[in-house]
C-alpha cells in the first residue's frame, strides 16, 4: 500500500465529510445509479450495499487506498467527482449524469500540475508544427473554452473543437454517454456490433479496455456564442497547439451543401485556421424506425458536393480536412482520391454506429436504437481504415494528413496507430476514461516516437 494513494483518499475523505454527512452518500449513490433507469432488483441491493458499507468506513475514517476503486465509482455516479480530481485522482472527465449545457463549462477531470512535453520535440501538422502529436477530436470533451484549456493542460496538443452547427441546436434526450463495460476487445473491421450498455454501467479509470456508447445529436449553441467562445479558445492554445474546428450542416441536397459552406465561413471568421467537416455523425435523428439517419459519407457523391462547396466557400488560407466513418475497401478507395484534390487531411474514423440495448432489453437511449460505438471496440477497424488510408495517399499523388483516431486508450495503441503513418492521433472515449492518458503517452515516447522535426 502506497502511503500516497492513502493520503489522497484521506483528503478525499475530508472534503466529503466537509460537505455533509457521509450517511447520506449511498442515498445520492443511488439516485445516480438509478437517475434514468432501474437495475434489476439484486444488482441495485448488491450496489447499495457496497455504498452502505463504504459509507460506513468513511464516517470512522478507515478507507485506505484499496477503497479508491469503490469510492471513485460512489463519488462519479453521486455527483462528487470533483473531490477527487481535486485530490489529483483519476475520475473521467464528464459528468455523464449532468446536461450538455452544464459539463461545457466544467470538465471534471483532475488538472496536471505540470504540462507534460516532449522537451522541445515538434512533429509537422497541417503545415505547423505541434508538440506532440496526440490529441482530441471533436467530441463533448473539447466544447468550450473551459474544455480546450483543460485538454492542453493534460498534455494534448491537437485539438479539434467539438462539431458546431449553423443554428442552436439542442442535445438529444438523456443519457447522452454510457460506458459499455462489456465491449473489452476489439471488432473486427465491418463488423456490426450489438451492444448492452446501461445508463449505471462502469468502467473504472484508467481501463484501456473502456468502450462507451453516446447519442448526443450533435447539440450546438447559436453562432453567436460558439464563435465567441472559439475565438477565445484558440487565443488560448499556444503555438505548440492546433485548434481545428468541426463543422456539420443540416438538411437534405442543396440545403445540406449549403448549410454546410455557411457554417464553415462562420468558424472561418472566427479565426479557426483549420475546419474539420463533420461527414460522419452516427447520430442525426431522422423519422426512420432506428431513429437516426446513415453517416453521410456513406453516399459518397453527396459528401463530394458537399467539401466542394465549402472549399470553394472558404479562404485558401484556411486548412480544410474531412472526417470519415469506417468504410469499406471498394467504398474508401472510390472516395478518397475524389476529396485528396479538395482537402489538407483525412480524419477517421468516426464512432461505429450500433444497435445499444440496455440488460433489461429497452433501448438504452430513449427512441433511438442506434448511437455511436467507441474506444477499444473500434481500435482492429481505426487501425484497418488508417493503413488504407495511408496507402492511398501513397499511391496518390497528392499529399495529405491523416489524423487517425478510434480505440487509442494507452501508450501502445496511440503508437500503433502513428506507426500505421498517421501524422496525428486523438482519443476520445480513451481521453474521457483516463485523464491522464495524453501524459503516459508523452512519457512512454516523448522521446523516441520518429518523424520529430526542429522546432521552428
Ligand atoms: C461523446 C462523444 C461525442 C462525439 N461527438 C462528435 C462530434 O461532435 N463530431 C465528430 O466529428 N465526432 C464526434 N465524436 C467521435 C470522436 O471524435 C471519434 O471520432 C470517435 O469517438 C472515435 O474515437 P475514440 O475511440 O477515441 O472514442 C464523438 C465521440 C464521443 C465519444
């Protein structure tokens, strides 16, 4: 037993007691737990009685560090996880029991007391240099400025602004994020993947086996406010940094291409240097027995129309990269060399979208039974889609970046990943399940990962 993990759990400990009684913690436990569904009779009598009893220790003060792993799951699904980011433990950084709204102003995780760096190491990124090439993609965990601070200070360097829309728009219906504890290995590439994910399900930090489902919908503030908020979040990167920013429009045909160069003109004028087009979003909802419609790079001629026009609509000076689903053999090799004239990078791949069932049967996500699969379950058809990626752009003749992303949970996945020629790569479920996964990724191969350039 370390002498530091018990004094970060006695600190823990104290600021608990410092907030109310400890008796009333299996109380708000439960009321996590239970916040958008029920467990089966025995599991909820099994989880209330872990609470009980650690309750119990907590009000006599005899927890130690072996408590850390039933505390931490306690303290998240009981609203304290800030207690114990403040004690500088791992806690995933969203609060998946809160709104949309309310986690863009407050990531949860623990914040570094250092920036991690790889001494002055700089890697070549969309015609600048980062400081290491580890990032994370447009998702919840980078839509805000709080956000986007919180992620540089962790270590991550290439961040894409979380995908906004030309309109407000509001999240689906919660929950929004589960973890899906059962998914501990890969798919293999095109597989279709059914999955059991309830709203109290777990997986502790740090697990590189973590997978999550999530139906957000895509949720946008207005205009106003995110183009704001993003001039003032890459005010706030530095030069080591890239901010890109995710754009989607809406509606079907000409209005989609339309509303899709209007809203790229939109981050554009708010200062974004590089736009990242949203052309895989599992999670549109559409009047369609499953909810929601099929990412749009599926349809291979409507993503084409669609990046023409917002090249057209942008600066030359502004960097352009589109982000793709999963796709297969004959369906990537036909769209690839169409986008490689109009684009300055590739990112991919997008989260699987699946069919999510609770253990009880009900769709996990209330009139939607598809959502987006990611983490480790998706780490055989990132790794699949990046090397033919990468091998189109080598037999094409021109040039772009790949930013690769899908199942990077640790040090060994982020390099595989890189190793299959990506120039960056982000993590998304990875980075919200280990807040200090940007650091051991820095610490394992700060030093040794190739393809550095001098700083300029
Ligand atoms: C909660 C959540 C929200 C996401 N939102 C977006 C989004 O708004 N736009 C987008 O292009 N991708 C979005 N993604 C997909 C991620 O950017 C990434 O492509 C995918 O999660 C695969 O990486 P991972 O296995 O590291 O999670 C989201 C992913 C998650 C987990």
């Amino acid at each position: 037993m370390t002498g530091a993990g018990d004094a970060a759990v006695r600190e823990v400990r104290a600021a608990l007691v410092g907030r109310g009684p400890v008796g009333q913690l299996p109380a708000a436990f439960l009321a996590g737990v239970t916040r958008f569904a029920r467990p089966a009779p025995a599991e909820l009598d099994a989880q209330r009685s872990a609470a009980e009893d650690l309750a119990a220790r907590l009000a006599t003060g005899e927890v130690g560090e072996q408590d850390l792993p039933l505390l931490t799951r306690v303290l998240f699904f009981a609203g304290h996880a800030d207690l114990l980011a403040a004690a500088g433990l791992p806690v995933p950084g969203y609060d998946v029991l809160g709104g949309f709204r309310d986690n863009l102003a407050r990531p949860l995780g623990p914040r570094l007391p250092e920036r991690p760096t790889a001494g002055g190491r700089r890697w070549r990124l969309l015609g600048r240099t980062v400081g290491f090439p580890i990032g994370v993609p447009a998702c919840v965990l980078n839509g805000s400025e709080a956000w986007v601070r919180h992620n540089v200070a962790g270590g991550y360097r290439v961040l894409t602004y979380k995908t906004v829309r030309g309109r407000e728009h509001p999240p689906n219906e919660q929950p929004n994020w589960t973890f899906a504890p059962g998914a501990r290995s890969s798919l293999p590439p095109g597989a279709a993947a059914e999955v059991v994910s309830d709203p109290w399900s777990w997986v502790p930090p740090g697990d590189p086996a973590v997978s999550t489902v999530n139906s957000f919908g895509v949720p946008s503030p207005a205009p106003e406010e995110w183009m704001a908020d993003l001039a003032r979040s890459l005010a706030a990167v530095g030069d080591d940094a890239l901010l890109l920013v995710s754009v989607m429009g809406e509606g079907d045909g000409a209005d989609l291409v339309t509303d899709f160069a209007r809203t790229a003109r939109l981050a554009e004028e708010a200062g974004a240097p590089v736009v990242e087009l949203n052309l895989s979003c599992p999670n549109t909802l559409s009047a369609s027995a499953d909810g929601v419609k099929p990412p749009l790079c599926l349809d291979a001629d409507a993503t084409v129309a669609v990046v023409e026009a917002v090249r057209r609509a942008l600066d030359d000076r502004t960097g352009l990269v589109a982000k793709l689903s999963w796709l297969d053999e004959p369906a990537l090799a036909a769209l690839v060399p169409r986008l490689v004239p109009l684009v300055d990078g590739i990112a991919g791949i997008n989260t699987l979208q699946s069919r999510v069932r609770r253990s009880d049967g009900a769709a996990t996500f209330p009139g939607r039974e598809l959502a987006g699969l990611s983490g480790i379950a998706i780490r055989e058809p990132a790794l699949d889609f990046t090397r033919r990626l990468v091998a189109l752009r080598a037999a094409g003749r021109a040039h772009f970046d790949v930013l690769a992303m899908g199942g990077v949970t640790d040090p060994a996945s982020f390099e595989a990943l890189f190793t299959a020629g990506a120039d960056a790569v982000q993590s998304a479920a990875g980075a919200f399940a280990d807040p200090f996964l940007a650091r051991r990724c820095i610490a394992a191969l700060g030093e040794t990962l190739p393809r550095a350039v001098e700083a300029p």
